[in-house]
C-alpha cells in the first residue's frame, strides 16, 4: 500500500518574512525596522470590494535603505500575495523614506515639501551616513499638499497633512473601519518627540490638535516609533510640547538667557534631555520676533489688620 502523501509544507506555512508583522487591529499589521525601531504598517484590503479599484495593500513607510525596502516588499509579497497597491511615507526622514527605491512601478505618497528635502545638507548628510548614492533615494510618485483618499478594495482609507510638527510635511494616515490612525512620527511613545533642524516646534501643538479632532477614547493610534498609543496618550503629548514652547515663551520675554533657561524653567521632560528642544524653542521665537518686554514691579502689598 502506498504511503499516504503528506501535505505539502509550504501550502500551510507562507514563506518566512524578514520583519515581525504583528497584526495590532484588523487588518493592519506593524513591524519594527532596525536600527531605528521605526514602525512599518501595512494596512490589507477589504473582503468585498464594492468598486472596480484592484484591491491590494497599502504599506505606509519603508524603512532606512533600498536593501531594507527590498526586504519589505518581500514580505508584503509573502504575506498578501503581491505587492502592495500603494506606498506613503509620512515624512522626510530617512528611517521612514530611504527605503522607497524598493517599490518602483507602485504608486507612492508624500508630502510635496519632500521635493525640497532632497536638496538639503542634512539628507545629503545622511545619505553618505548610509553609503547610498544619489539615485538611491527617491521621491514618492504622487506627491501631495492636503489630503487624499485611497481605495484599497473595501476598505477607504485618508492620507492627510495638518500642518508642520516634527518636520514641515508630516502626513497622518487614517484607517475609519478599524478606528486607527498612523502618525507618523507627529507622535512617539518610545522616546520623546524628537525635535530637530526641521522641525517647527511653535506649530505641533496645533497640528496634534488636528490629530486629536479624529480620534475618540477607543482610537488606535500608531507612532512612528514605539508601542500603540491611545487618545490620552496623544494628548499628554501635545501637553508637554506646548508646555516647552510656551516655557520658552515666557522665558525670553522676562529677558532670560537660553543658557539659564535650563534651571529657570519648568520644563516637562528631564532636563537631560531639554537641552535641544530649549536650543530649538529659543531659536525659532526669537526668528519670528519674540524679544524681552519691560517688566513691571510687581508689588505685593500686606494687608493690615
Ligand atoms: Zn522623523
């Protein structure tokens, strides 16, 4: 009698991806890209498609160089079936960006503002960081100002930037069926924002208020890098940002220096870590006109009994 044949392996088990993929809501899945501990996320389609749209998945930010892009788009294949529909980055940054040479021929999205990055010394910088040529880093095919609407077969998603924060083209994407929203790195729950040459700190504030107006106490909220965050946790955030630039603010206009104003201020974070966001704060009030005002005396006059 013959044996009976085994099933075939690899029918049950897909082939092994390179990334973790953890499904974190229905539908969406996150892995984390070193060295940066960057969150990836690939949003899959709808069941039923209702439109005549080719359904397929939507990978948002792809990782630090084309070698690590190739990676995920290898594992977009291996856990869908093909590649995926469309790619958005969400900002300038090359964690999140230098991976895009990876997908050519797919429709990608980003910010307009990227155009101009690509020129600057601090891209240049870390291009040579990495050893990439020129050619390797690339701009998204569909670059955009506002918002833009994506059908990914069943399931609709919203790509939107609300403003400056932590670079002058952030954008968010919103997923409506699963209550999820992709931030980007507007949020982090690994470290604090990171605030650097590009960022526009007197904004974010503002800009997280726009995040903020999407989300309700069930919301999913997913940083560019770090665990899930929820409402509360976003809000606390724009807390503390505030709280620096309005620090700042108050600093300066008592005629402060920037270096007292690391033990003259009350400031949200250890103030290990305030050095660059004080720097940062200083700089960008003091460019938009922010100068010592007079200050009256203030008396207090006793009371007498
Ligand atoms: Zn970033």
């Amino acid at each position: 009698m013959p044996e009976p044949s085994s099933p075939d392996p690899s029918a049950a088990n897909p082939p092994p991806t390179h990334l973790q993929w953890q499904e974190r809501a229905p539908g969406i899945l996150v892995a984390v890209a070193e060295p940066d501990t960057v969150n990836l996320v690939l949003v899959l389609p709808g069941q039923d498609s209702v439109t005549d749209t080719t359904p397929g998945a939507l990978l948002i930010d792809t990782g630090s160089t084309p070698e690590q892009g190739r990676q995920v788009r290898a594992d977009v294949v291996a856990l869908t079936g093909a590649d995926p529909a469309h790619v958005v980055i969400t900002h300038g940054h090359r964690d999140h960006w230098f991976g895009l040479a990876a997908f050519e021929q797919i429709p990608s999205h980003g910010h307009a503002s990227l155009r101009e990055r690509l020129a600057t010394e601090e891209l240049h910088a870390d291009r040579q960081t990495l050893g990439l040529r020129a050619a390797d880093v690339v701009l998204p095919t569909q670059l955009m100002y506002l918002a833009r609407g994506l059908d990914l077969g069943g399931r609709r998603v919203e790509i939107v930037h609300l403003g400056p924060g932590h670079t002058d083209g952030d954008l968010i994407v919103v997923v409506p069926d699963a209550n999820t929203l992709i931030a980007g790195d507007l949020l982090e729950s690994s470290d604090l924002p990171q605030v650097g040459p590009d960022t526009d700190l007197t904004s974010w504030p503002t800009t997280l208020d726009g995040v903020i107006g999407v989300l309700d106490a069930d919301s999913l909220v997913i940083p560019g890098h770090g665990p899930p965050m929820t409402r509360d946790d976003a809000l606390r955030q724009r807390a503390e940002l505030a709280a620096v630039v309005g620090e700042a603010r108050a600093l300066i206009e008592r005629g402060v220096s920037e270096t007292e104003a690391l033990s003259e201020g009350n400031w949200p974070w250890p103030l290990e870590l305030m050095e660059a966001p004080i720097s940062h704060a200083y700089a960008e009030l003091r460019a938009r006109g922010l100068v010592p005002r007079a200050q009256l005396p203030i008396v207090i006059e006793r009371r007498r009994r």
